[in-house]
C-alpha cells in the first residue's frame, strides 16, 4: 500500500438484516487530506464512519486504516485516529487539564510530554485562564475547539469528525475550520461530515452518500462543474433527490 | 393587531445565569420571522417564554393580544410550539401521533387536513410507521404537522432544521412559505444562516441580545465595509498571506473563498493581487463581492 | 373530555407497546411470591427420615407409620449403623434420623421412659429447630394415643403456634410482597412514565395545550392504576390457591386499604418525577427513597419490633409499614375491619397529603 494514502475501502459493505446500511463503497484519502462525507440522514454515514473507526465489522469488503485492517485490527487503528463528535467529546464535570491530562493518558502518553503539550495546547488556544474551568461552563464554541485539540492530542494519522460545528457561532465555526487546516498542514488527515454545505468547500474533497452508495467523489469545484451547480448545497440537492429509501 | 408584541424582555436563572436582555421585536400577521444565532445565545428560553412556559424577570409579551403572564390559557388553545429537542412519541406510529395531538387540541386529523395536507402526503405511506423508525427530516416533518394540526395563529419553532439534512431542510422551509401565505404568523429559530435569507424579516442574537432586526436584505445592505473573496489553489498559506497585506482588515474563511474586508479607500486589489503571485500563489482570484447574513453577524458581533 | 381519555388511549399504548417492561411488571408479583412462598420458605416438608433400630418393634412401627403418614416426614430408609449418619447427611439423602432404645415397646410404660433420638441436619438451625419440634409433637400425640388418661408421662412442650399453625412462612411474606409491588409499580413506573416525556421534550408541547395539567397527570396514572389492579388479582389468586394462604378477613376492606395505598403510591411517582427530570435520576430516586425502606424497614424481611428504635419511629413514616401491618392483620389474623381503624386513618391522612403535595409542585410551567 502506498504510504500516501491512509485510508483505504474497497467494496466495503455492512448489512443489518435484509437491509444494506452500506452498499460497496470503494475510495481512497491520502495523508494530510480533508476528506468531507456528506449525505442525507440515514444515508449511511454513521454506519460507515463505525466501521472505519474499528467500532463495527463489515459484512463483506475490505478497508484500511492507518496501514491496519478494519476487520482484523482494531486495536491498532484506534491508536492511530482521533475522534470528535457534536454530541460527546469531553466531560464537563471534568476541569479543562483534566480532560486534557485524562485523554493523553487513555492514549498512553508520557507525563513529561503531557504536561509539556498540555501547556502548548492552552497557550495556542489562549486558554491559559481557563484551565481550571470545568467544561460544562465553557461556551460552546470553545468546547468544541477544545475538543478538536484533544482529539488530535496525541498526534494521530487521522482524525474522524462527526458534525463537529453544529449550532456554533460564526466567528468561532471560521477558527475551528481554520484550526482543521492547519492540522491538515502538520499531515493529519481530517475525515469530516457535516450539514453545514458551506463547509463542503472547506473539503479538498468530497463524497456524497446516497441511500448507502456513494454517488459522487471529487472536490468541490469538479463537482460544481460535473452537476452544472453554482453551490455544494445545489450538488447535495440534486444528489440527494435520486435517493429512494427511508430510514 | 400585531400577531407577537416583545417588549423588553429580561430572564436570569437561578446562579446569576443571564439568559436574555432587554428583547424587544413585533412580528405582522403572517410574518415569517426568524431568529438567527448559535446555540446558547437564548433563542430556547425567548421561545419558552413567548409559548407561556417561562415567566420573564422584566419586560412584556403579547400574543395575538392576549399577554403570556395572565391570559396564558387562552394563549395555549391557539398557538403550536415545536420545541428543540421535541422527538414526538417514537413508540407510536406516525398516524397515533398526529390523532393524539389533534385530540389534545380539540379537533380531528380530518377537520384541519388542508393545512398539513401538503406536508403529511409525504408521510402517507408510511403512517403506520412508529415515529422512532422515521429519518431526521421526516420526523422534523412530522412534529410540524403535530403543531400545525390544530390551525393555530401563531407557530413557535424552535431550531425546527437543526441536524436535518439540506435537502430535507430546504423542503421544510418551502412548507413554512406556504404556511405563511394561509395567514399563519412563524417564529422560527436556527443556527443554519444561510437559512435566514428565507425568513421575512430576522433578528440577529447574541449573548441574550439583539444586534439587528431587519428584512435580511437590508441587514445584508448595512454591512458597511467593503467586502472581498479571494481563492487560490493553497487556502491555508492564502489566508496568512492575505492577513499579512496591509490594508486587509480582516481575513477569513468562507466556502470556497476567504472573505476579508479592508479599511475604507486606498485598497487596491491588483496590488495585493501582485504580491501574492509574487509569493508563489497561483490561480489567484480577487473579487469584489455583497456580504451574506454571517459576515453580517461576524461584523456585528465584532463590535 | 375526550382529550382526556385520547390522553389514556395514549398511555395504554405505551405500556403496551413496550413489551418488556410490561412483561416484567405483570411476571415480577408472581416471580416472587414464588420465591418468597416456596424458595425462601422456613416450612417443614419432605424431610426424609432414616431410621436405626436394632430390633422389629411394634410401638417403632406405629410411630414411624405416623411419621410417614404426616405431610411433613418420609421415612426413607433403615440403616444399620450410626457409623452412616454422617455419610447420608452430607450425601442430602436424609434430614434427620431417629434412633430407637433396645425393646423399646416394653420400655415406653417404663418409669424411666423408652430412649428415643432424634438426630437433625443442622446446617440450616431453625429448619432443624423446625423438624424436632414437629417430630416431637407426633411422637407425643402416639404417647397420648395410647395411654389415655394416663397422669404419668414426660412433659411435653405445649407449643401453640398462633395465626399460622403450620408455620407457613408465605403467610407472613404475602403482605410485604404486596406492599413492595405496588409500591414498585405505581411510584417507580409513574415518575418514570412522566420524567420520559420531560426528556422528550413532549412534557412541553403537552403544557403549552389546552389540557389541563391535572389532566395529564390522572391520564398517565390511570394505566399504572390498572396494572397494580391486575398485580394485586394476581398476588391474591395466586396465594389462595398456590400458596394456601386464606384470606381470612374482609375482603372488601382489604380492597379498600390496597386503594388507599396505591393512590398513596401513585402521588409520590408524582412527587418523584416534580422534583427530577432525568428518567436515570428518577429511577434511583423512587429505588433508594422508595422501594428500599419498604423492603428494610417496614416488617417484610425483618420485624419492626426487632430494629433499634430510632429505625422503628422512622418506619412509622412510611405507608408501606401501615399498609402492611393492615394487611397482615386483616388477611392472615383475620381480624375484623374495627382492628385497622388507625391504619387506614393513617394511611388516608397520607394520601391527602402526599396528593396536595404532588398536585403543588406540578407546575403549569417549566420552572
């Protein structure tokens, strides 16, 4: 395998019953690539994302990640990835270095480097004050800024975001964006879903899901081009309309 | 008659929480106004309140007339309120949820069809669905005929499109123009910007507060700075190197541009165009462009 | 009013439709009144009797025949030695062995009386306890038997058992059980019940409706109504003819202290899910604060009288130790209804209470 490309599917399939939640999907990411996978609801994102994170087993297929295989390997791969999403990321019961100081070490970091990292990551984030705050009483934004540094705090090959900016004002959405390029910049690979369609066009590339295909992969201005659309919105529209299935 | 009268409005919670200050707006008769900030400015508790679940500490609220303190059980048989988290009853199916609400507010599927006719023929044939085995968008679908099934005048909506698909998102607020030619008066809510262009008029909040109430193309029209997009085949060095050049008042990222404005007169673009080859940047393009509801709410939240 | 019984239709159907629950809340009664009625049972049955004697006796005869003919004993088998005791002890083949003197016939009228053990397997004490006593009783009633009239003869212990001459232990667990399921069932299920529709968001919509919050609430307590209604059948049934327990009492008086204390039950699952709004939460709440005292504190396991007196002056708060108490007399002593007066005024003023309380605390709104 070509040690550019750090996640690769081939025919990858996972079937719940008589019902196929992902139907062969086959696609490549090279390192240091923001891979956006987009989709209607229950197109088969969620399905996907668990079987490349090493959380569920493919019915049939096969796919890589970080150089390990997804059936087989697991353990391997959740050394290599990080993963952030909307709905749980950090404790807010738990103060900001506690957070910090209990991942690193799930991740079996040295102290000498936590706490090394740990004061970099704060000074970055300008968060310095903040240490002792509990999560729960940080605003949104910062919880979700926060929460991009620690899932890349122990420097994985690849980190999974599963609708990272949801519901997060402007200004901080820009600098969480501006933070996933710059760890794009360093060779962490940012696999991202999203429902914000702006964000699409952060995307060096984008996939589209439908009904647990995927339909379209390429990066955003091809796919203008391709679809004869002035937006992503437009191209999600009119993917998404060929879509048969429900839930 | 104005359909929302807000005056005022101030709420803390217990601990010293600040939720709202000092709301005030007033939304037509078949107005579709949206409220337009992220999670936590206060849009939840400014729906609460408006659908009488909530006192205020300060300030008034009336509804069709009627105020929300001392005539909230009149107000309750006439409006529909979809709070944020609502996820109806999944263990029943789509049909018994709709029955149920139709029963609640005295009335019958059958009486009031035509007003979610439109909407619940996409859930026909899944009517004996239980709501829990129903995608995102047809859920949120679904909820909206659950308020809307007993004619209400006024419609409170909470974050209706939030976690739903563009797709779906996009067919929901079709449904909310064609309420609102039926003379339906709308509060909507959503963090989706790009929705607010749909909305009549909307209100920008932050932290509690109003920045703006407008029609949104006059909010857009107030942006008072010249406004650039620029593109390049390295966004991330782009964004450096444009923050770098003076002049450039500030620089970010917005789709497939980087928006940046400049400090009034004397910018040239052909110069900074210049400098940027010079660094190495190629496919460069600099274009003036009309600002769009969130570079509004950045510049307004800026000051 | 139709809104009202929609609101009911509705609720049924939340029972219903989650299978689980409902089978578990419909099976739990049953599961232990078999388990407290048979499993945990300090009864005398099938106790299995090895016999040494070392010659054909008549009078050995007559008193094994009675042995075995009781419900009680069996007698198993004849051994030779008192070397195997041991050996079929913890084999389990035999609970106790009776031993019988050299001529014992002869020696029965004999001043100095027959020799006579009884040997018990006393791993389990009051059970050994049990079969000693019941043993003796039958071999004092064959001493009677035969010797009317007689004036000289051993003392034997005059043991009067009250209430529950048998000693049936499911007498005594049937109340507590009762007392626990609809405790269970009404508090638990309806602070869950309502704190569901809080998290779901539904308690909103709900409010902001012409139903009446009063409404709401009796709608969703009535299907828990119902079901402790099936429960309290079911206990009932099921301790007539499985477990043999007579209702010896009123039985309408035992029906109307049972709905005292169920809309006893039912106000504080409402007081429960006003003060929480997490289904988790509720659940620990009506577990810890509820469910446990009952089990503990109220008579079931232990008897109030034994605790130390500070537990005791506490259990008088708690309605199932009334319940309890009321239903003990009136279902195993078979006292009349004039015997539980303080009871039910206790449990009434409860009610009362627990209702006005529950009733303040649900809020027209959110806060």
């Amino acid at each position: 395998m070509n040690n550019d490309i750090v996640i690769q599917t081939k025919d990858l399939t996972k079937k719940f019953g008589s019902f196929t939640a992902v139907d062969h999907i086959s696609f490549e990411v090279r390192r240091g690539e923001i891979f956006g996978f987009l989709g209607a609801n229950g197109a088969g994102k969620t399905t996907a994302m668990r079987m490349l994170c090493g959380l569920s087993r493919p019915t049939s297929g096969m796919g890589q990640v970080a150089g390990f295989d997804i059936a087989r390997q697991q353990e391997k791969i959740k050394q290599n990835i990080g993963y952030m999403s909307q709905k749980f990321s950090l404790y807010g019961d738990l103060k900001v270095w506690e957070n910090i100081r209990l991942y690193a070490g799930i991740y079996g970091m040295k102290d000498a480097d936590i706490a090394r990292k740990t004061e970099e990551l704060l000074e970055r984030l300008d968060f310095t004050k903040e240490r002792d705050t509990l999560v729960d009483s940080l605003p949104l934004g910062w919880k979700q800024k926060l929460a991009f540094s620690v899932s890349i705090f122990h420097e994985p090959k690849i980190v999974f975001l599963d609708e990272p900016t949801g519901g997060v004002d402007p200004t901080t959405r820009r600098q969480f964006w501006e933070m996933i390029y710059e760890a794009a910049n360093r060779g962490i690979t940012i696999f991202v879903t999203t429902h914000y369609m702006d964000e699409a066009e952060y995307c060096h590339r984008v996939s589209m899901m439908v009904d647990g295909r995927i339909d379209a992969l390429d990066s955003p201005s091809n796919l203008k081009q391709q679809f004869n659309a002035s937006s992503m919105d437009e191209v999600f529209r009119k993917l998404a309309r060929k879509a048969e299935r429900m839930e | 008659m104005k359909a929302v009268v807000v005056d005022n409005i101030h709420k803390s919670y217990e601990g010293g929480i600040r939720a709202l200050s000092g709301i005030s707006f007033d939304a037509d008769r078949g107005e579709l106004f949206g409220i337009i900030g992220p999670d936590g400015a206060g849009k939840t508790t400014l729906f609460r309140i408006m659908a009488t679940l909530l006192l205020a500490n300060e300030g008034t609220c009336r509804i069709d007339g009627l105020d929300v303190v001392d005539d909230y059980r009149e107000i309750r048989k006439r409006v529909g309120y979809m709070p944020g988290r609502f996820s109806l009853y999944q263990d029943l199916t789509v049909e018994e949820n709709l029955g149920f609400f139709a029963s609640v507010f005295r009335t019958t599927i059958a009486e009031n069809y035509h007003l979610v006719e439109d909407i619940y023929k996409q859930l026909e044939p899944f009517k004996r669905r239980r709501a829990g085995k129903l995608s995102g968008g047809m859920k949120q679908k679904l909820a909206l005929c659950c308020a809307l099934i007993h004619k209400p005048s006024v419609l409170f909506l909470d974050e209706p499109t939030t976690g739903v698909d563009p797709v779906s998102r996009k067919e929901f607020w079709e449904m909310l123009n064609r309420l609102q030619k039926q003379g339906i008066t709308i509060i909507v809510s959503t963090p989706y910007m790009d929705e607010a262009k749909l909305c009549d008029r909307i209100a920008l909040i932050k932290n509690g507060q109003f920045m703006s109430i407008n029609r949104p193309m006059d909010i857009i029209r107030q942006f008072d700075l010249p406004l650039y997009a620029v593109k390049g085949d390295d966004m991330f060095r782009l964004l450096h190197d444009v923050r770098e050049y003076k002049g450039v008042d500030h620089c970010y990222v917005s789709g497939e541009f980087h928006h940046f404005t400049v400090a009034d007169g004397g910018f040239d673009s052909s110069a900074l165009l210049a400098q940027l080859q010079q660094k190495g940047h190629s496919a460069v393009r600099i274009e003036r462009v009309e600002a769009n509801i969130e570079d509004c709410y950045m510049r307004l939240a800026k000051d | 009013m139709r809104e009202f019984w929609v609101f009911v239709r509705k609720e049924f159907y939340h029972i219903l439709r989650d299978r689980r629950t409902m089978m578990i809340l419909l099976i739990m009664p049953v599961v232990m009144i078999i388990l407290f009625g048979f499993a945990l049972t300090t009864e005398v049955r099938n106790v299995n009797i090895g016999v040494l004697a070392s010659e054909p006796d008549h009078a050995v005869e007559q008193i094994l025949n009675r042995l075995d003919a009781s419900e009680y004993f069996t007698v198993k088998e004849r051994l030779d030695s008192p070397d195997d005791i041991d050996r079929k002890f913890r084999g389990r083949e035999l609970d106790m062995v009776i031993a019988f003197g050299d001529h014992f016939s002869e020696k029965v009228f004999d001043p100095e009386g027959a020799a006579m053990q009884l040997v018990v397997d006393a791993t389990n004490a009051s059970m050994a306890q049990s079969y000693t006593a019941y043993a003796s009783a039958i071999v004092a009633q064959y001493q009677q038997d035969m010797q009317p009239g007689a004036g000289r003869k051993g003392i034997v212990p005059n043991v009067v058992l009250m209430y529950n001459p048998q000693m049936k232990s499911s007498y005594n667990f049937v109340p507590g059980i009762m007392g626990l399921t609809l405790m269970l069932i009404c508090a638990l299920m309806t602070s869950i019940a309502i704190v569901k529709e809080k998290e779901t968001g539904t308690m909103e919509v709900l409010l902001v409706s012409p139903l009446r919050p009063i409404h709401i609430i009796i709608a969703k307590m009535i299907p828990y109504f119902t079901v402790s209604c099936v429960n309290l059948l079911t206990i009932l049934l099921l301790s007539i003819f499985v477990l043999k327990v007579p209702v010896a009492g009123s039985m309408v008086a035992l029906c109307v202290v049972s709905l005292i204390y169920i809309i006893i039950a039912l106000s504080l699952g409402l007081l429960v899910s006003t003060l929480v709004d997490q289904q988790i939460i509720a659940m620990l709440f009506s577990s810890m604060l509820l469910m446990v005292p009952t089990i503990l504190l109220c008579g079931m396991i232990f008897p109030v009288e034994s605790m130390p007196e500070i537990l005791q002056y506490f259990s008088h708060l708690l309605p199932p130790k009334w319940y309890i108490m009321a239903v003990r007399k009136l279902m195993i002593a078979g006292l009349p209804v004039s015997f539980i007066w303080k009871e039910i005024v206790i449990l009434i003023v409860m009610a009362v209470l627990l209702i006005t309380i529950s009733l303040r605390k649900f809020n027209n709104r959110l806060e």
